[in-house]
C-alpha cells in the first residue's frame, strides 16, 4: 500500500499531454492554448473617441469653466462607423459618438455631459458651449495603444476565457490551435448493476456510478463515453478493457477489491501493466492504476463516493495534464476542525465537509453520514477534508487541510 503522495507522482509521470487541434474559435472556450495568437492589425486601429461628446482642440477649451464656457462652432457630425468628413479648425468642434474617428485638428473629447447646446441645439451649423476644461488628450484611444500588429495577444499556455475570446476575435482569429479534450472512457462492473431507468430487484442496485462519473469528466473538461457495465466474469471484463487504446484515458468502478467476484486487477495484469492497486486512503483504498496498450486506466473502488473521491485525487490531475493545463491541484485552504474525528492513523482520510467562512478564516465540518456507499454528504460538500496518516484523534479546534470542491484549479 502506498502513500497518496506516491500515487499521485506515479500517475503523473505516466501521463502525456495531448497534441493539439485547431478548433473554431468559440469551441476553444476553456482549454488550454497549444501555440501564441498573433494580432494582424493595430487596436485600437485608429484614434477613436472612448465617449459621446464633441472632439476639439485643446487649446480652444482649455479656460472653459460653468460660468464662463467657450462656445464654439459645430462642423460635423461623426458616428462610430463613419470616417469624419471634415477636420476641426480653431474655433471649431465635431459632434462625436462613442468609437467614432477623431478627425483630424482634434485632439481631446469633451463629454457631452460637460457641455451645453447652442445656436441650432448643438448640431452642425450652430454652436456649443463648453463648461469644463478638458485635460489634453482625455477620452481618446490612441491608434495602437492596446497592441500593435505583429504583437504576441495570447501565449500558448494560455486558458481560453470570454475575454481571451474576444482578443482573439478582434484580432482576426476565427480559429485557435489548442490541446484535445480527454476521450475518457467509463466502464462500470459488477452482475448487480441495472440500468438507471429499471427499478432495481432483489441484490440489485442502479449503476449511479456511470453517471457520477461522466459528470465528473464533463466539469473537468474532457469528454465521457460510457461503454457499459461489465459483467463478473473475465471475459466480458477483457473485452471492454481491450477497448482502452481507442481512447485517451479508461476508468473503470469496481472489481478492484479482494472479493471472490472482483476480476478487473487479475485481467488488467494479463493485458497491461500495473503501477499500483493500493493507496493508504479512506475512502476508496483499492486504488488501481496502470496501461492497457499504452492508454492511462485507473480501477476505482465501487462505492459511489470511493469512486468521485478517487476521480478528484487522482483522475482530475491526469485529465488536467493532459488538457495542457499547468495547475492540476484544486485551492487548499487551511480551517479550524469544528468538532472532534476519529480516525485510523495508518491512513489518509478525506472527509465530505463544508468549509464556513468565518473571523479568522474557516471553519469546516463533514456534510453527513460518511458512509462511502452514500452520496449525500458528497453532494452537500463543498470541500474534501484532508486529514493526515499517523493521526487516530483529531480535536475540535486543530487547523486541518481542506480541498476546495467548489473552485477551479487556480483560483486565489
């Protein structure tokens, strides 16, 4: 048996990144850059005004005060869209939407809530005053402030978010080179399992972990493919294993333990090879992991909660890797143990509980019965807590290590 640190190390060495694709634009939408975004174009491509106003020169309008405006006279009209018709002379100021060009003799915007219409309601031919002094330059986006063409906007490494998105676009990217989504495939086991949608007879139960399971894939970024359930015996077993080197990453739930019927390890050792079946851990110690033709597969214990448990430790870190993402761990965060647990200390444990935040920090208790066959802790927590090997009593009041389940690697 293994610590979990050791398992982690043992599964991340095996585990290659997936070469990348080119993918339309927002199908690229939370992976991971595989190569940099270059911009083909100035932004912003020409001077433009950042608000609705009137475009002049600072030196007309650099006394203007309430009570004493300076009005001058209004020589165009320039919607955003539309290149000016006219430049603005001494004397003289533009009508100017949000993004339009700046014409040429402007030099800084005056917010039309800064002025007052004049002769003919401020349009051109008639007047408006201004009330305020403008600084020199103010409201102006300058021709290639943001980037300049040629310029680096993403680097490979990148994640793809909407505003990375929205660089892209505007920047002339329709597409984006990026790293495969994981094709993972999911293979339950065990005579008892019956479809979610059959009412479960004597010894039966429904095959909750499939599903579970591809949620799972699916919120880390990959893409699920449930292959069925395999049947206690080693030949419907070795034929869906076999169908591994179709896919990226296999997982398979049960089989894996000491039982008369549990034959996954046995015909995973006949077709592939065998990093480890056991991590000192609770829940889900039976933690298998290996190769079948070169693919990634891990062997999760059966109990529903084992079994996202061990997709959080072990599987979410691989997929991550091999999505290229650099942060594989989720956020960690430090709580104070609001009552006491009992534990064995020849082992991990990672209790469902829910952090609160609180004056000094955190708080945290479990989020119910802790039964591994049992969901309902698992759904309310927010956090896996993690309390270490050596330890068989942990008091109220001891400052314990929490997986945050509810933020995404990386988050402060």
């Amino acid at each position: 048996m293994i610590t979990v640190e050791e398992a982690t190390e043992q599964v991340l060495s095996r585990i290659s990144v997936l070469e990348p694709e080119r993918v339309p634009l927002l199908d690229a939408l939370g992976r991971v850059l595989a190569e940099d975004v270059v911009s083909d174009i100035d932004i912003a491509p020409f001077d433009n005004s950042a608000m609705d106003g009137y475009a002049v020169r600072h030196a007309d309008v650099v006394g203007a005060r309430d009570d004493a405006p300076v009005t001058l006279k209004v020589v165009d009209h320039i919607p955003a869209g539309v290149a000016p018709e006219r430049a603005v002379g001494p004397g003289e100021a533009s009508r100017i939407m949000t993004g339009a060009p700046v014409p040429l003799g402007a030099d800084t915007i005056v917010m039309v809530e800064r002025t007052r219409a004049g002769e003919g309601e401020g349009r051109v031919g008639g007047t408006v005053q201004i009330l305020e002094a403008a600084k020199a330059g103010e409201h102006v986006r300058r021709r290639g402030e943001e980037v300049r063409a040629g310029e680096v906007v993403l680097l490979a490494g990148d994640e793809v978010g909407p505003a990375a998105i929205g660089l892209a676009a505007s920047v002339g990217h329709a597409e984006l080179v990026v790293h495969r989504r994981p094709q993972v495939a999911i293979v339950s086991t065990g005579d008892e399992l019956v479809d979610v949608t059959e009412k479960p007879g004597p010894g039966k139960i429904r095959n909750s972990n499939s599903y579970s399971l591809a949620a799972q894939v699916m919120e880390a970024g990959g893409d699920p493919h449930v292959l069925g359930v395999a049947l206690d015996n080693e030949e419907h077993t070795r034929a869906l294993l076999f169908r591994a080197p179709e896919f990226d990453l296999m997982i398979t739930t049960g089989g894996v333990s000491m039982g008369d019927f549990d034959v996954v390890k046995k015909v995973l050792t006949e077709i592939g090879e065998l990093d480890f079946w056991k991590v000192a851990m609770r829940p889900g110690a039976p933690q298998t992991f290996g190769t079948i033709g070169g693919t990634p597969f891990f062997g999760l214990p059966g109990n529903p909660t084992s079994t996202m448990v061990g997709f959080e430790m072990y599987v979410r870190p691989a997929m991550r890797k091999m999505a290229g993402f650099c942060t594989l761990a989720r956020p960690r965060v430090v709580a104070t143990l609001e009552h006491d647990v009992e534990k064995k200390a020849d082992r991990r444990y990672f209790l469902r509980a829910r952090l609160t935040p609180c004056e000094e920090g955190y708080s945290v208790a479990i989020s119910g019965n802790q039964s591994s066959a049992l969901l309902t802790a698992m759904h309310r927590a927010n956090c896996l807590m993690s309390l270490p090997e050596g330890e068989f009593f942990v008091p109220a009041g001891t400052e314990v290590i929490c997986i945050r389940l509810d933020m995404e690697e990386g988050t402060p």
